[in-house]
C-alpha cells in the first residue's frame, strides 16, 4: 500500500461528506477517538453522521495519523 493511500485533500472530503475535514477532526475529538478503537470510531462516524464506510475509515485514519 502506498504511504500516502490515506493523505487527503480538503475538497475530496467536502465533496464526498459534505464537510470539511476540521468537522469529522472535530466530531472526533468530541467523540472521544483518541482513547477508543478505531473501528468504533468509523462505526460512530456511519451510524451517528451517516458517512459512508470507506469516508468514515478515511477520516479515522486522518485523525490518528494527526495524532502521532
């Protein structure tokens, strides 16, 4: 897999989410994510936002690459 799969750009996440990637950071961040699993993260992201699977997994991952 390439280093950078999961580096995105600020128009690819408004396109496919309708908002910016500061929200789904922010959503996060009041989530808790930094202290949960990832894969509850993305469920929280689809279920509690409606983003779909691959977007929820996107943002996931920008949040705790961020994090490091």
């Amino acid at each position: 897999m390439r280093a950078d799969y999961w580096n995105v750009e600020g128009e690819q996440v408004i396109e496919k989410t309708g908002k910016p990637l500061a929200h789904w950071t922010k959503v996060l961040k009041e989530f808790g994510a930094a202290s949960k699993k990832p894969a509850d993260c993305v469920n929280h992201l689809q279920k509690s936002h409606g983003v779909p699977r691959y977007w929820a997994r996107t943002l996931t991952t920008a949040f705790f690459k961020a994090q490091s």
